[in-house]
C-alpha cells in the first residue's frame, strides 16, 4: 500500500500555509469552518465552527455533520506531519456523540502530544498495525460541551 500526499497538499508545508490553504478549502470555506491556528510542530490546532443562517439546521442549531467535519481532518495529518514519511497515516473510523444543542459559535482544540507520538511510533516501528483513538470536545461560547468526537487512526511503518 502507497501513500501519497496530493500536489496541493505538499506546497503547504508550514503551519501558516496549511492553516491559510485549509480556510479557503471550498468545504470548510462553505460551512463556516474556520482554522484559527496551527502550531509550528503540527502539535495543535485550534478551529471555530461559525453560527450563521447558512451554518444552521431547520432547529436553528449547527449541522451535526458540519460540527463533525470541523475536527475529522486534523490527527491524520498532524500525525502524518509528526511521524514523516517513513509512516502510512490514514483515517480509519469517527464518530460523534452530541451532548447538547450548538445554539452559538463552536470551538475545538485538538491536541497530539509527544508522549502519543513516541508511543505510536515505537508500537509502529516494531511492526505493528498501530490503531490509536483521538478525541476532542466541541465546546459552545460559555465552554459548555456541545459534543464529543472521536476518530481512530491508521498507522503502520512504510515497507
């Protein structure tokens, strides 16, 4: 199995170009998805999910399928980033658990840590399938949870 990075993909190689080439990707631009920062080291991203007439359902709430969307791309590629070339990175499975209507702006951290990185790429290294779960919480203007997603990951060393 081969893995590529799309010709686009590779000429956003800061964190700034990823974050400015995300924010006009016509499926975050379109939705009110908007990526308020990347660290240097692909560590943390920070994303809001708008609230405008555009970005709400007949209820008056978020999509949910836009409230997942606005964190699905994030740990394949930050890992991906973190872990090189050596690694096939895929997006395996996700899913949502909604715990509260989306009535304002929502916001999303999400975070990859030394300690995964270095705990996914030693299980890797020594030959493993390495199929590891992230989870980020959707959180509403006054840090109420708004829902919780989870995706799990795809990682192996590169043959």
């Amino acid at each position: 199995m081969s893995q590529r990075v799309g010709s686009i993909k590779k000429l956003l190689g800061s964190a700034r170009a990823m974050r400015w080439g995300m924010n006009i990707w016509p499926p975050f631009l379109f939705t009110g998805v908007r990526i308020q920062h990347i660290s240097a080291d692909f560590r943390v991203a920070r994303i809001k999910l708008a609230k405008t007439p555009f970005t709400t359902n007949y209820f008056g709430t978020q999509f949910g399928g836009t409230m997942f969307s606005m964190v699905d791309p994030f740990w394949a590629f930050m890992l991906y980033r973190n872990l090189g070339s050596d690694y096939v990175v895929w997006d395996r499975r996700g899913e949502i658990d909604f715990e509260s209507p989306g009535r304002t702006a929502l916001y999303a951290q999400v975070l990859l840590t030394e300690e995964v990185i270095e705990g996914i790429r030693t299980r890797a290294d020594a030959g493993e399938k390495v199929l590891p779960w992230f989870e980020v919480e959707l959180l509403d203007r006054s840090g109420g949870v708004v829902a919780r997603a989870r995706k799990q990951v795809y990682v192996r060393k590169r043959r």
